[in-house]
C-alpha cells in the first residue's frame, strides 16, 4: 500500500517533527504529490541521536554475542523476502525502476543482511605472542551510525549500511533520500519483528541540506556513511572534519567500458546496454563511455543504436518495461540538458534524445547513444546519471588506457578482450575502485566496493565495512617478568 504520511521513526515511535513541518513527495510518472513526509531539522536529528546513544549505552545491542545479532539480521532478512513484492511496488512507484529489476534490489537487500549475519558469526580477531608478552586485539562497535542514502535503488542501498552497522554492534540514525522515502517507511516494522531494541534503529527524513548536515554535523556521530554526488560528499568532508568523523563515501562516477577488436562482440554490447540502461541508468557503476577500438567502431555504433531504439520504454509497473521514468522532475530536466549540451558540442546523436512520442506524461527518455563523442566534451567529462552513452573511439591500448583515465572520476571500469596479457595490463592501468573483465557489474559482497580519485572514499562489502563499523583495539600483557630501565633509580 502506497502511504499517504510520512513520519521519523525515533525510539520505536513513528513521531511527526518537532516544528510540524513536512514535504511533498512526488512519482514521477504523473509528478503528482502522493505523500507528505515528514521535514526533519537539527531537532529531530538531536532526538533521534540521543535516542540511538542511549541504546548504544545502556542498551543490549552492543553487548550481544554475534549469534545473537546473527539472528536477528536473519529475521530481518525472512522479514524482507516475505515482504519482496511489497518493496518491489513501493520502490517502483517511489522511483520509477522498472518492476522486474526493484523485484531483484528486494531480493539482493535480503541477502545483504543474512550475508553480515554469517560474517559477524565467523569473525575472529588477531593475537601476536613474543616471549614474555602476548598481544590480543579487541574488536568494539565505533557508537551512533550516521547513515545517508541516496535515491535511485533506495531499499537495497540502505542494506548495504544498515546491515553491517547493525552486525557491529552499531545503533543507527538513517536519513534516507528525501525523492524516494517510501520503501524505508517499511523498515521500522520490520526491524521490530525482527527483535531488534528500541532504539537501535532510527530514521529521521528530510532534506539534504537540513536533515542530512544535522547528521553530519551532531557531535554525538562518530561515523558517517554517503552515498551521493560527489559535491554533496565534499560538502560532508568539511563538516564532518570539526569532529574527525569517520567517513565512508561512494561518490560519482563516470566509468570506462573499453572493447578492444578481438572482444566477444555479442556479449560485449550486451553488457554495455544493460550496463547503461538498466536501472534506468540511474545507477553509479554504468559504464556511460564506451570505448570502442576504431576497427570496429562503426559497426559498434550501429548496433548499440539498433538495439537501443528497441530498448522497450514504459510505465514502470509493467513487467515489460525496460527503461521506467526518471525519478523526479528536477533530474530529469538535468538529464534533458546534457542531451542538449551533447548536441551543441558536436556529438553525433545516433539513438533516442528525446521523450518517446507514446508517452506524453512522465519523467520518460527515449535510451540515448552518442558517437563521435570527445574527451573535451561536458558529456564525455561528467555523470549524467541517464540512459544516455556516449561512444568514443581508440586507436591503441595506450590511448584508451589514457581515455579510460582522463576524468575526475575513478569508480568503475569494463573491459573487454581475449587477450589475456592485455587484460591484465589494462585492467591495472585504468585508475577505477573496481573492474570487471569480459563481466558486466556482477557483484560479490565479500569483495571492496568503492572508487577512486572523485569517486569516492574508503571501502565498503565484506570485512571492509566490519571495519568501518568498528574499531580495533590492541591489549599487550606481559607473560614474564618486565625489564624496564629503572629512570631515576640512583
């Protein structure tokens, strides 16, 4: 059922903010008002913060062994996949994602949890013996998570913070994005079933600029999570440096698909479209600059914008859709322009550009393929979080190692070759958090996710994110007598 309000969840309760504000919030395939969600400020955020402090201190949550808590993150799990196709139309009709794949982000965010419950269970920590002293490392949860998600997969993304905050030990403020808060308004109830204390878990909603920087900025956080643009995550450095926070951000990207003449052609643009297009091109990781050996070049063209114009673009229930409307008037007017930018720069514009003519109403974006596209280009240079491509093509490794390379952003990459030795070399080459090798985006939770350069800061998945939760502290115990020198004895 979609919701009409909108609350924080602040120590068990669903409570409106403190000033009575609130906002609108829209779908955005008619941009109609659906709900009022609740504006949160520097009140509710203190309230929420002081409610997770004192279950972090008084509270069980930190103090559990890890079956315990290994089992509450498994019900939580249960909890999400028996509710999968709840989430699944919440997120659709919140985001405008296709049906089909928010079915698979609710499944994905279930596995999340029950992937950190056998982590924390399985987890033992180091012990250094030398003669006459031993060494032993304790391993503490870090306090009050500050946790800031962005928009375009809501449900999923959020797991892939709350899980590991909670496994550590964590009690958690969550401020999801204020464009798509309804698949979050279900987790309270799931946390409660799940058994997890008042407390533990807390949501304040609001926008970025009020409710997030509270978070930022309360003294009582000692560690913030992000993901979003990468402005908003300089803007969080900054506030986040009067109290040395722990940060952990995954920020923009821009990422490099290189296919070289010898690839696998057919999978090779298989992957680049789902790569681009999915998740209505919505999604961090898109490899949005193909970069094609110039041998195959033309024919790569071609047939990325055949299959592009077939792409099936529609209303985001309809398991048929493939690309679903963008999420919010003001994103889609943005994306709209870069389109406009792409033109005037001189890229040639091989598919789509435009609103498909069978949909007169909505976010909606014919799957766009730009060629002939240059490094100079605003285009090539900057995320346009779209099913927008732009192809560029590359005489030699070495120049599409530098074209791969030659922007701020350094999150992902996608290569594409039989050559095995080139694989290799490239793959080191190319300045990205994470690549994928003759692969699309297929993710393994026990691997570093994040990016480099303006990409991001830190890692999350697996141990990673166990060790942004926590903090390591070392014992040393002598096992023998001491021998220290004896200052000030004569």
């Amino acid at each position: 059922m979609i919701p009409e309000q909108i609350l924080h969840y602040i120590s068990g309760r669903h409570v409106p903010s403190l000033d009575g504000r609130t906002f609108g919030v829209t779908d955005p395939v008619t941009n109609q008002v659906y709900a009022r969600a609740a504006a949160g400020g520097p009140a509710d955020v203190d309230a929420a913060v002081m409610a997770a402090r004192i279950a972090f201190e008084a509270g069980p949550w930190p103090h559990l062994a890890a079956r315990q808590r290994a089992k509450i993150l498994n019900r939580i799990a249960d909890a999400i996949e028996s509710r999968g196709a709840e989430i699944a139309e919440l997120e659709t009709f919140d985001t405008g994602l296709p049906v089909t794949q928010a079915k698979g982000q609710a499944a994905r965010a279930a596995e999340n949890y029950r992937y950190f419950a056998d982590v924390i269970v399985a987890q033992h920590e180091e012990a250094f013996s030398q003669p006459g002293q031993v060494g032993y490392v304790l391993r503490k949860p870090a306090g009050v998570a500050g946790l800031i998600t962005p928009w375009n997969t809501p449900f999923m993304l959020e797991s892939w913070k709350v899980a590991p905050a909670l496994a550590s030990g964590c009690t958690v403020v969550l401020k999801p994005a204020e464009w798509t808060p309804a698949s979050a308004s279900l987790l309270p109830e799931i946390m409660t079933e799940a058994g997890v204390p008042e407390g533990v878990f807390n949501i304040v909603h609001g926008i970025g600029e009020e409710a997030g920087a509270a978070l930022v900025a309360h003294p009582g956080v000692p560690l913030i999570s992000f993901t979003g643009e990468t402005t908003t995550g300089q803007v969080i450095m900054r506030s986040a440096a009067d109290h040395l926070k722990g940060l952990s951000m995954e920020l923009g990207g821009k990422s490099p698909c290189l296919i070289f003449a010898d690839a696998d052609l057919d999978a090779a643009i298989d992957s680049a479209l789902f790569g681009v297009m999915s998740l209505n091109g919505e999604r961090c990781t898109a490899g949005s600059r193909i970069l094609a050996e110039r041998s195959v070049y033309p024919a790569l063209v071609e047939r990325l914008a055949a299959r592009a114009a077939r792409i099936v673009v529609g209303p985001p229930s309809d398991p048929r859709t493939e690309v679903g409307a963008l999420v919010h008037p003001e994103h889609y007017a943005r994306v709209m322009d870069y389109v406009d930018i792409g033109v005037k720069e001189g890229a040639r514009l091989a598919a789509g550009g435009a609103r498909p003519a069978s949909l007169a109403d909505g976010n909606y974006l014919a799957p766009t393929v730009f060629a002939d596209v240059t490094p100079k280009m605003r285009i090539f240079q900057e995320e346009i979080f779209g099913p927008v491509v732009c192809v560029t093509p590359f005489d030699s490794e070495e120049e599409a190692v530098c074209l791969a390379n030659d922007t701020r952003y350094g999150l992902a990459a996608y290569l594409w070759t039989s050559d095995l030795r080139r694989a290799h070399r490239v793959a080191a080459a190319v300045e990205s958090g994470m690549t994928w090798v003759n692969s699309h985006n297929v993710r393994d939770l026990r691997t570093p996710f994040g990016g480099v350069k303006a990409s991001g800061l830190g890692r999350e998945g697996g141990q990673h994110s166990i060790d942004f939760y926590t903090e390591s502290r070392i014992v040393h115990v002598a096992t023998g007598d001491t021998h220290v020198p004896k200052f000030g004895a004569s």
